[in-house]
C-alpha cells in the first residue's frame, strides 16, 4: 500500500517510485509495518489509556499522509481525530487552493508530549492557466482522540503552519495590489536595506494603504481568515504591480542615520525639515528593540535650556542678560544644584555663556521670572503640550509638559530633569521651532493622510533670533566646539547630559540644526552629550 499510493505521486520527485515512498516511511516508523487499519484503543476498564507508541504514531501518520497525497479525501479525513472539520479543510485545501496534486516528503518523526512528524509538503497550483509549484514544511501531532483511539491531532495548521482556526487557503487574485512604501524621491524603502524602518513599513502599509491608489492585483496564493479578510501570502503566481505610498523620508538620509548609531547601544536619532516638521530619517541602534528615535520617553537634560531659554527672553532677558553661573547653587532653600564639573563657574556670565557651557546654576536662578506657568506656557507654544499624530505610532500620551508644581520640580524641569520627558523626534522639532521661530508638527506622511494634527503658536522671529544666537555660541565657543566644527553661521546646538536612577552614567542627548535640517539624537548611559550624541548628529548633518 505504502509503495502504489505514494509512488503514484511521488514519481518525479525520487526517481525509483517504490524505493523513494518506502524510504520515507520507515524513516519514521523504523520498519517496514504500517498496516491499513486505524490503531483501536484498550477496551480494558481497568486501565487508562496509554500514550501511543512510536509504532502506533508512525503508523497512523502513514495513513494520513498517505491518503492526502494520494487525493483520498474521505480516508485521509477519517485518520484524524476531527474528520468532518478534516474534510471541509482538506477539500477547501484543493478547491480553493486550486491545489491539483500533493507530494509529500522528508518525513521524520517529531518528538514532544505527543509523537508526530514533520515533513515537506510539494503542492502544484493551477489557476488561470498558471502553473506552479509551491514547497513548504509542515508537522502533524499524533495521540488519542476522545474514544481513546489512535488518530492525527486535526489543526489546519497540519495542511500549512500559517493557518489558524477558521483560516483556508485561497488562490486566486489577491484582495488589492502590494503596496511599496517609498521616500519622498520615490525610491523604494525596505525593512532589509534599512532595518530601523521595518517597524514603521508596515505600520504605514496598515494605517495608510487604503488611502493610495493606483497598481494592479497579483495572482496569490494566501491565507483567507475565517471573517474573509487576507492574510499572509504564502505563493505569487504572477506578480502585479504595487501601487506607492509616499513618506516625507530621504533614503540617502535615512542610509546615513542606520550607519552613524550602527555601533552605539541605546541609540536612537531623527532628522527632520525645519521649514515643515517633515521627518527626513530615523534610526535606532536596535532596530528590533525599542524604537527610542519616536517612541522613547527619557529625560532631555540641559537639551531643554532651549524651551527655559525662549521662556526666559520672552519675559525680559536677552543673550546678554547677567545670569552668574556658581559651582552649586539653589532656589529659595530647596535642591542643591551643581554642574557638570565643579570648575565650571562665572561671576560675569550672562545667559548667552550659560547656554554655550551648559551652567545649570546659571538657569535654575532665573526660575523666579517664569512664575508657576511660564515654562509650560512657552513648552505649549513648542507643541509640547499636546499629543501629536505622525502619521505612524507614536505613544498617546506623548509629547506632553508636567506643570512644574514645586519649586525644586520647575527647576529640575528647566534642566531637562524632574518630570519632564522627550525623544529625538520631540527635540529635533524643538531645535527646528527654535531656528524658524514655527511649529511644525513632525509628519512622515502628507499631511492630508492624518487626522487630528494640532498646531501651535511658535516663539516667533525675535526670540529665534536670539536662540539662534545661543545655539551659535555652543558651536562657536561652549560644548558643541569640535564636534560641530565646518559648520557654517547658519548652524546651530545644544548638548545635554541626563542623570537616570540606577544608572552608572549619564544618556547622553545632542540636538542641532544645519541649513534647512535639524536632527537630535540620545545614547543611553553613554555620559557627555558631545562625546556620545555629538558625532551621530554631525554624521546625519552632514549626509542631509
């Protein structure tokens, strides 16, 4: 019986019919026996059914296999535990797989709770005068059935591993037309060729798909679920032509973002427009893990002197405003605050050295002049106060502003510490708000795709001249010297260094702008913003 049945099928696939089906077969059951009745379990009241022997299984996975392959629905059917559900499966299998025959093969024995067997599955499809032949593995698991007998353990997942309850198998043309996500050049942007973007690919093809046209559909073979929607496709037959959807991303960019945190840990960097928040690049050291360029809520450090900044000047101060810088210093008795090195204080600093050095004393002095609601006043005219909507997922709640309730909680947050949290996204549209004087939500697709976008008020046109003028003098004379270096007056940039509970040194945070880009970046516990952040927004400047 072994050798007619699957011989049969099995011709063009092992050349000597007999001898391949014979093979395949006492590879699993380590013998010749396979007999053709279905394996009856101990009648005997007094003792429980035992586990099927390796013989029983072998036997009763020949069965089955054997009568699939041979188009034996009926038999193939009954040799399983479910034979009315293995009928339907089976038959839906052929009919509306259009599967016209089934080879099987590389059978060996599974081991586990229950005995089984994995095996390759060669199946030939035909459809609108289409031939093909679609090769995949599968398993099946073997135990008792509720009356005890011997029988394959039915799951559509025996006929292949992609089926679920309630899924068939369809071939036929596909539901729509693929789909390519592309940049704003139209080249075509894969998960393979940039890996920090396979997340967001798909998420893009979900969310926007339906609202492209154009393409045509392909002929398919694929997983239909039980409420009729497509799932994975498992076989093209005929390729069709996919139709575009569009990002605000530059793939010469993007190339030039994987590679700069390549060899971080922790990492993660975004580029955006500075004239319309549209994003350019993002990257993550682990592309697998959690996405930080978009999704990360850490602490901002001394990168949020440019929100206290622009708060400060629009209530009176200017670049040249004193503002002494002390080794450690506090605001009416609360928090001791110290900076980065104890050497690091001026009796004759103003806000614009402060900036440039990143003295936290010289800021959180100031707190007095923003009241209770002046920082998150001027955060909300960043858009910071508000969730936005990209256009891809970002989290809910994000970004949003604490109301620096307490003394010590305000002056942390001025210092990008306490409450306060961000992402490089959030501090590349910052940077970007401070050299335009806009807001511009960030945007990775065409802003008629996204509902609920907001809009804020900006810091209008003084005040980003003088934060311009601050974040010149970080380049030109404080701690983005070097790291920032060839680039021209139309640059600027903020380092920033976070302390994290628990953790042996600081994230390290750098934002910047350079022409008509700006592109933050943070390196967790990495220490000084320069050292860590610095060359990875530099390497992404200069490529933009």
């Amino acid at each position: 019986m072994k050798i007619g049945i699957i011989g049969a099928v099995c011709a063009g696939m092992f050349g000597v019919a007999g001898y391949g089906a014979y093979n395949m077969y006492t590879a699993l059951d380590g013998s010749g026996g396979g007999g053709g009745t279905r394996t009856v379990a101990n009648t005997d009241p007094t003792s429980a059914p035992k586990p099927p022997s390796a013989q029983q299984v072998a036997d009763t996975a020949h069965r089955f296999l054997t009568a699939w392959a041979a188009g034996q629905t009926a038999k193939a059917a009954a040799a399983t535990d479910a034979a009315d559900a293995a009928t339907t499966d089976l038959t839906d299998f052929h009919q509306q797989g259009h599967v016209t025959s089934v080879a099987i093969s590389g059978i060996a024995p599974t081991t586990g709770a229950s005995g089984g067997a994995s095996f390759t599955v060669t199946a030939r499809l035909s459809y609108d005068g289409i031939t093909s032949t679609w090769t995949y593995a599968s398993a099946l698991t073997v135990d008792r059935d509720s009356a005890g007998d011997v029988a394959v353990t039915w799951k559509p997942s025996v006929l292949n591993p992609a089926l679920a309850d309630g899924d068939s198998v369809v071939t036929g043309t596909a539901k729509s037309p693929g789909i390519d996500v592309t940049d704003r050049h139209g080249k075509v942007l894969t998960g393979k060729s940039y890996p920090s973007l396979a997340r967001i690919i798909e998420d893009l093809k979900s969310r926007h798909g339906d609202q492209v046209k154009g393409g045509t559909a392909g002929i398919e073979t694929y997983v239909q679920h039980s409420d009729g929607s497509a799932g994975k496709v498992l076989k093209v037959l005929r390729k069709g032509r996919n139709k575009k959807l569009p990002t605000t991303l530059d793939a010469d960019v993007q190339a030039a973002a994987e590679k700069a945190v390549k060899s971080k840990n922790g990492a993660g960097v975004t580029a955006l427009n500075i004239y319309d928040g549209t994003i350019l690049a993002v990257a993550n050291s682990d592309p697998s893990g959690t996405d930080i360029a978009l999704q990360g809520a850490d602490a901002p450090g001394s990168t949020m002197k440019i929100v206290t900044s622009a708060a400060l000047l629009e209530r009176g101060m200017g670049p040249g405003s004193s503002a002494p810088c002390k080794s450690t210093d506090n605001v009416a008795n609360g928090r001791m605050y110290k900076n980065d090195s104890p050497s690091l204080q001026n009796a004759n600093a103003d806000l614009r050295w402060d900036f440039a050095n990143s003295c936290n004393t010289g800021f959180i002095t100031q707190a007095p002049a923003l009241g209770a609601t002046g920082l998150r006043d001027t955060a909300a005219q960043f858009g910071l106060t508000k969730p936005w909507n990209i256009g891809t997922a970002t989290p809910d709640d994000q970004p949003s502003f604490p109301d620096g309730s307490g003394p010590d909680e305000l002056t942390s947050e001025m210092i990008g510490q306490g409450k306060v949290v961000a992402n490089p996204m959030i501090m590349a549209s910052v940077a970007a708000t401070a050299a335009t004087g806009s807001f511009h939500e960030p945007r990775i697709v065409a802003a008629s795709m996204i509902d609920g976008r907001i809009s804020a008020a900006g810091v209008g046109s003084r005040v980003s001249g003088d934060l311009r003028q601050l974040m010149r003098a970080a380049i030109t004379n404080g701690t983005a010297t070097g790291v920032m270096s060839g680039f021209g007056s139309d640059s600027g940039a903020k380092t920033g260094s976070a302390e994290v509970d628990g953790q042996a040194a600081t994230n390290g945070w750098f934002t910047a702008y350079a022409g008509g880009v700006a592109v933050a970046a943070v390196v967790h516990d990495a220490g000084f913003g320069n050292t860590s952040a610095g060359p990875i927004v530099a390497q992404v400047l200069r490529a933009s």
